[in-house]
C-alpha cells in the first residue's frame, strides 16, 4: 500500500538563532511593533521631515516668510494688505511661504499666486485648525513645530509680521532672538499694522529697556509699516545690498602662472 502525500506545504521550522534579519522580517503577531512610539523612531521621523523639506524648497530662490493669524476674516482690511504683500513680492520675484492656513496665510498665498509666483504652505497637524488653504501651491506637511519653524527661518530672507495670536508672536520673537544672537543673517523683521504693534513696542521701549533687559540697538532689528509697498520695498533693497556684500567679498579670479596683471585685465574685457 502506497502512502498518500499529504496536499499541505511542508513549512521549515526555525532551528537557528533569532538573528536581527530574521526578527525584523517576522510576521505579525510575532512583530513587535512598541518601536514605532519609541524616541529612536521619533528621530527618524524627525530627520525624515527635515530631508523632505530641504529637498523641497532648497531651489526656491529667494524667499519671505508671513506670519499672521488664521482667524483673520476675508472682510479684514489685513487680509487685503497680506494679499497685497503677497503679489508685490511675487513680481519681484521672490517665493512667499506662509504656514498655508486661512486668515492671514490665505491672504498673501493669495496673492502671490494672484502673481503666477510660488506659493508654499507649511502645514502642520493641528485639532483646532483646518488643512492648506486653496492657493498653496507647493505644500509640506509636518507633524513637529520646531522642524517646520526651521524652514520658515532656513529659506527666508526676510519675515512679515501680521497681526496675529501665540503663534504669531512666538514666530516674531523667534526670528528676533536668532537674529540678536547672530544665529543668521540679519534681514529684514517687518510688523504691519502700526496700531496693532505700537503697544508691544511702548512696552519692549519702556520697562523691558528701562530694566537694561535689551539693549537699545535690538530696536533697529524691528520695522514697521501700515504701506505693503514700503514693506516690500524695505525688503528689495536689503536683498540687493546682501546681492551686493557677496559679490564685493568673492575672491578676485587667480592668474594664470604665464600671463601678468595687464594679461588678466585683458581677458577679463
């Protein structure tokens, strides 16, 4: 009598060690999956947000940063200046990136696009607030503040300030930190809405500089403005002085070993 095989797979079992290939490929429910909330994977995907923004906006050119709040209504007469702001600076060529909520970030990314320019919104996961505004065209989403609050700072050269809550006002206290203390370049810090911002100058003016907790020159770090067109104008010519300053420090080009000072001058013409 023949012996009937039996239909079913024959299945190896494991008779080795546990090696870390074989317990990374096990297959649920053996897989432990308590990583996934551990700080070493927070890490990665820390890093992994910080690839994906450099790697989108590293080619943008030159850039401004917009700041406001999200609850700023379409009737505002500020939701009207940020779109303003938003087209102005598109013509003249820069990107505009805003946090790519409503209100404020609506306005100028708004704008911008009213321009045919860039438009870039840095999302990030609230549970009080809605996605990306309609006119974003370039979003990121982000899961951490602090990796999002450096691309706001990375890739600008220079940050517009709208009347605006918290958040508002942690990004402009921010930029002026990191600015103080020589962490970046010093570029334009614009406030609009002088009736808005005058009370917090009064009091950075009076006792936090009568306490000597800053200095009289951080004053200089601040302007401010009701006009979009002044605002926009501040910042032209700040990225055409530092256009300038580099070009002014690039080494003069090195001769050749054969050719003396006439040669070069020559061949420069």
């Amino acid at each position: 009598m023949s012996r009937q095989r039996s239909g079913r797979l024959r299945t190896r079992s494991g008779t080795g060690r546990n090696t870390e290939d074989r317990k990374l490929l096990m297959r649920r429910p053996y897989a432990d999956a308590s990583f996934l909330e551990s700080d070493a994977w927070r890490a990665l995907r820390i890093l992994g947000e910080f690839v994906e923004g450099f790697d989108q906006l590293a080619r943008l050119g030159p850039a401004v940063s917009i700041f406001g709040s999200a609850r700023t209504h379409h009737g505002d007469p500020m939701y009207a200046v940020a779109r303003t702001v938003g087209r102005l600076l598109a013509e003249e060529g820069f990107t505009v990136i805003t946090g790519g909520g409503p209100g404020i970030m609506e306005g100028a990314n708004r704008g911008a696009v009213d321009a045919g320019g860039v438009s870039v919104g840095l999302g990030i996961e609230l549970p009080h607030e809605q996605g990306l505004n309609g006119y974003v065209t370039l979003p990121i989403d982000f899961r951490y503040f602090f990796v999002r609050k450096t691309m706001f700072v990375k890739y600008a050269q220079a940050f517009v300030i709208f009347p605006g809550g918290f958040g508002t006002l942690d990004e402009l206290f921010e930029s002026l930190t990191l600015v103080q203390a020589d962490k970046i370049d010093h570029f334009p810090i614009i406030l609009m809405g002088t009736t808005y911002w005058q009370g917090l100058l009064d009091w950075l003016r009076g006792p936090v500089l009568d306490e000597r907790k800053i200095d009289p020159p951080d004053f200089d770090l601040l302007r401010m403005t009701d006009d979009p067109e002044q605002a926009v104008g501040w910042i032209v010519d700040a990225w055409e002085a530092d256009l300038a300053d580099r070009k002014a420090a690039q080494p003069p080009p090195e001769l050749d070993e054969a050719e003396g000072p006439a040669d070069a001058r020559r061949r420069r013409s």
